[in-house]
C-alpha cells in the first residue's frame, strides 16, 4: 500500500482551502496532520475519501486513481453522523454490506468489532441514543470493518471527554499494528501519543513534515535549567564566569543557563556544580514542550 | 446483495420505522373514500340545507356515472390534495441524506452514484404507487356500492396511466431534492411546478403532448368515456423522457459532488 497526495490544491470560490500539498505514505506508517482550526485538516482528508474533487493535483492509492479504490480506505469523518433510527448493528450491516462484505462475514464480523471498540452490548440500542463518544467509536468500527488498507481519521479524539479521549487512543494504538493511518487533529500531543510522523499543515500549506524525537531535537535552545537551595547562591557567580556559559537567567533559586553545545558542556556543568558542593534540587535540558513548538510553528512560519 | 438491493431495503426499513408506510395509505384511502361519499351524500345534503328556500338540484348531479365519479377522485382529490401530500413525504428523500452528511458518507463505500439513486426512486415510487392504488381501489368499491359499475379493463388501464404521471412526481420531486437544501424550498418548487403542469392540460393539445400530467387527462378520460385517447401515446413517451431527464440531472449533481454546497 502506498498513498501518494499530489500537489492537491482545493478552492471554495475565492478562498483556497488546499494549497499545493503534497506527501506520501508507506504501509504501516501511522501519520498525524495536524493543523490549527481552519487549516484545511478536513478539507484534505474529504479530498482523500473522495468526498469532494480537488480543484488541482490528484491522491492515489497503489497507483490508482482513489475514486477506484474505495474499498481499500476506511474514513472517519470529523462528526459522524448515522441514521439515528438503525441501531448499532443496523448501522454497520448496512456500511459493510455497501463495502461488498457478504452476509455470512458480517454475522461474525460485526460482534468482534463492536467488543474491540468497546460497543458489545449496544448493538441492538438506536444511534439516536448514542453519546458522542459512542458515534465516535461507531464511526471507527464502521471504518475498520471492511478491513481496509488505509484508515483516514478526522480529528478521532477532539470532541472527547478525557475518559474517552483515552479510550479511543487506545482503541487506535491497537488498530495501528495492523493498518495505515492518517489522523488529522490540532492537538500535538494526541498525534505525538499514537504516531511516529507528524504533517504541520497552516492555511492549507504544508510548513513540517518530520518525527517527534527530531522536533524535540531541532527546537531545544542549549539551555539547562538548573534549580539550587538559597544556600548555594555564590555559586552563580562562579557559573557566569565559566567559558563555555554564555548567559544565566536567575529567577529566584531557578537558573536557566544557556552553553555553547549543549553535548559537550552539560556534563562539565554539573561537574563545576559538584565540584563546589553545590545543594542540587533539579539539573535538566530546557526543552520547549509540545504547546511551544507547536505555537512556534503554526504562529510563526 | 448488490447495492441498490441494499439501498433500497434500507428505504422500505425507513419507511416503516417513520409509519410512513402507515399514514401515507390512510391518506389516500381517506381521499378515495372522499369523492364517492361527498359526490353521493351532496344532493341529500343540500336538500335537506336549503329545503324550503327553492333551491334546484341538477337532476344529473344526483345520477353520476360510477367512472365519472372515480375520475374526480384523480382529478378533484388526488391531483390536488394528493400530490401535495406526495411531495411533502418525499421532500427529505436526498435533501435529509445531503444535511446530516449520509450521502457523502454512503458515496465513501463503493456505491455508484446510479444504485443510490435508483435505490431511492424506485423504493419510494413502489411505495406511493401502492398507496395511491389501495386509495383508488377503495375508492372504486365505493363507487361501486353507491353508483354504478365501472368497467374493470378501464379501471386498471386510466391506473397505469395515473401511475406514470406518480412516477414523474417522485422523479421530480427527487431531483428538486438533491438540487436545493431548503425543505420549504423544495415543497415550494415541486408544488408550484407539479400542480402548475396539471393545471396546464387541457389548455393546448401541443402542450398536452409533451406534458407528464396529461396521464391524468388520459386515466380520467379513459373512466368517463371508456376509450384511450389516440394522442395518449404521446403523453407516455414524454413522461418516460421527462422522468428519464429528471433522473439523469439527479445524477449528474451527484456525480460532479455538487451537493457538498461549494
Ligand atoms: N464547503 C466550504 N465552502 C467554503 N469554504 C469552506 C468549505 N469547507 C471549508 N471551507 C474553508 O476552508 C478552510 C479549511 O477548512 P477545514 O474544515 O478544512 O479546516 P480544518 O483544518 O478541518 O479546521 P477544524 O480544526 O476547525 O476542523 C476554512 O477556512 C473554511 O472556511
Ligand atoms: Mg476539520
């Protein structure tokens, strides 16, 4: 499986939603998009499910063209919405039946997936019933049923309690081992929790396409935060006098120390600390968290 | 199952679970009953109301033909009251799969365009079909009772005929659904438009040619007088093409995705 997005632009009249985007997905990736209200997650993610036509560009899956390869995706839509009067168990015979699953198949199909998103004993209760965060988990089991290649998710976990933000996280760690993802949200750390690649997309423009680990990398300062008890205060004298510190910011007993390279001064930093008995509480690299990066980039670029 | 078996199932279960396939039949056996009764009671009635004060009454009124009769229901009850009540039933038939988004979702799965639609046309054709034949045939056993016999060859040829303008207006009525987001504005249109095509016939027999709602003319003339008008064939080929137009225009909204209101 191999899906290639290609320099997919969508307009709405004047106001252009996609801008030239482009990326590709090996089989087995799980991949986040993530992006800020409005900067065309869902706009994308219907462009891949064949909802709506890009004005430009083209997604394939294999190769071909997406529009023939239906049953090979699985999607998620951002709100999912059933035909309140089915009932659960209506609700996926019918999508499964339209996804070509023979009758037989669905019978024992349909328990096994409403036990793995956690529905089993809901099946015969009508969706009009249903709490958001049970739509959402409907969503997914009708998005998996079919087994599919490829399961493109918009925004899984956003409208979710944090019980259920849990629940369908997990519910997604345990999809990954044997699927594709894409999952768009605007929530950094839903996307560091299940997947290795993230998109940063801004006002339908692709700005980042990398891994947490090499994020967290590019974005710490060569700063480390040092706190000490009131009683080693001479000592920061004694730091800022060191060659290789080239500044120290002191709140109170808290010192953010900034070095030439953070590789090689770290250790010769807490060494100079030991060596003047100094009362250590914490020694840590600063690194920016998530929210930062992510506001670095999204407001910055 | 193929999709449109699957489609359509789902529509018939729909049906059900709204009691549509409960009032609908009421309704038009309630309309069936109308005509007869009214048309037999009328006479006795204004006797007995405007007894003393001289008022005549036309001697042929209280003597009506049984096919007579049964052609005013088409023509006075279920081309009027009838249709509109159609095309209420039939207003969400896309429009409410387009609003909460069911239509995009459906078309993810590998589901043509043409089995939705022929799921949803036929399903709910079919349906009203059978409600307005059930309030024709009681209408007709009314008739029956209370004037006189009706020719049964006539009866379910002026049927087949009334049957081909039903299926223009669910035809129509689907597309006008698929093509505006308002329910009030869908009514609207297919009402004004509908009953402005039935009020047309008559007036031009070129215009009645071409006209789907001259299949009412020809089922009404067929009971009264007993004989198929020559030109009806016209009429046929134009309702067949006029709900073949409506279908495809249905289709190609659907195809070029235009109902994700861009
Ligand atoms: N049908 C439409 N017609 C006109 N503009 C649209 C339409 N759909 C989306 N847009 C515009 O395209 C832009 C991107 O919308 P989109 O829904 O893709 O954002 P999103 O990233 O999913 O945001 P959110 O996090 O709020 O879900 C928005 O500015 C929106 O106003
Ligand atoms: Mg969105």
């Amino acid at each position: 499986m191999k899906l290639e997005i290609k320099n997919v632009t969508k307009k709405f009249k004047e106001k252009t939603a996609v801008n030239n985007f482009s990326m590709e997905l090996q089989s087995g990736e799980c991949v986040g998009l993530i992006g800020p209200n409005g900067a065309g997650k869902s706009t994308l993610i219907k462009v891949i499910a064949d909802i709506i036509d890009p004005s430009t560009g083209e997604v394939l899956l294999d190769g071909k063209k997406i529009s023939k390869m239906k049953k090979e995706i699985g999607y998620l839509p951002q709100y999912p919405n059933f035909f309140q009067w089915m009932t659960a168990k209506e609700t996926l015979t019918f999508m499964g039946q339209l996804s070509g699953i023979k009758r037989e198949e669905l019978l024992n199909g349909i328990p096994e997936i409403l036990s793995k998103v956690g529905l089993s004993g809901e099946e015969n209760s009508k969706v009009r019933t249903f709490s958001g965060g049970m739509k959402q988990r409907l969503g997914i089991a009708q998005a998996l049923l079919h087994k599919p290649a490829l399961i493109v998710m918009d925004e899984p976990v956003s409208a979710l309690d944090p019980i259920g933000r849990r629940e369908v996280l997990n519910i997604i760690k345990e999809i990954k081992k044997d699927t594709t993802i894409l999952l768009s949200t605007h929530i950094l750390s839903d996307a560091e929790e299940i997947c290795e690649r993230f998109v940063i997309i801004k006002s339908g423009k692709k700005i980042e396409d990398t891994t947490m680990s090499e994020l967290l990398n590019r974005n710490s300062g060569n700063k480390i935060n040092v706190d000490i008890t009131s009683k080693s205060q001479k000592w920061i004298e004694n730091v800022k006098s060191l060659n290789f510190v080239k500044g120290v910011e002191v709140m109170g007993n808290k010192l953010k120390i900034e070095v030439e390279d953070i590789e090689s001064n770290k250790n010769m930093l807490l060494a100079n600390a030991l060596e003047h008995n100094v009362d250590l509480v914490r020694f840590e690299i600063d690194n920016d968290t998530l929210e930062e990066i992510f506001l670095k980039l999204v407001v910055e670029k | 199952m193929n999709n449109f078996a699957v489609l359509a199932k789902k529509e018939f279960v729909q049906m059900v679970r709204e009691f549509k396939v409960i009032w609908l039949p009421l309704v038009f056996i309630f309309l069936g009953i109308t005509q007869p009764v009214v048309s037999y009671y009328l006479p006795s009635i204004l006797e007995a109301l405007g007894g003393g004060q001289g008022i005549t009454i036309d001697p042929s009124m209280a003597a009506q033909k049984g096919g007579e009769v049964l052609a005013s229901t088409l023509g006075s009850q279920f081309d009027q009251l009838g249709v509109m009540i159609i095309i209420v039933s039939m207003m969400g038939v896309v429009q409410s799969d387009k609003a909460n988004g069911m239509l995009a979702f459906i078309l993810t799965r590998p589901v043509t365009v043409g089995s939705y639609i022929s799921g949803k046309i036929i399903s709910n054709y079919l349906f009203v079909a059978c409600s307005v034949a059930l309030g024709y045939l009681v209408s007709y056993l009314y008739v029956v009772f209370l004037f006189t016999s009706v020719d049964f060859g006539d009866l379910i040829v002026a049927l087949l005929f009334y049957l081909l303008w039903i299926l223009f207006i669910v035809s129509f009525t689907t597309m006008i659904s698929t093509i505006f987001n308002s329910q009030g504005i869908i009514a609207l249109i297919s009402i004004v438009f509908l009953l402005g095509c039935r009020i047309i016939v008559g007036l031009s027999p070129v215009i009645d040619n071409v006209n789907p709602a001259s299949m009412s003319k020809h089922a009404m003339e067929v009971l009264i007088l007993g004989t198929v008008n020559s030109q009806a064939l016209w009429g046929v080929l134009a309702a067949l093409a006029w709900t073949a137009v409506t279908i495809l225009i249905t289709n190609i909204w659907i195809s070029k995705k235009k109902f994700n209101n861009e």
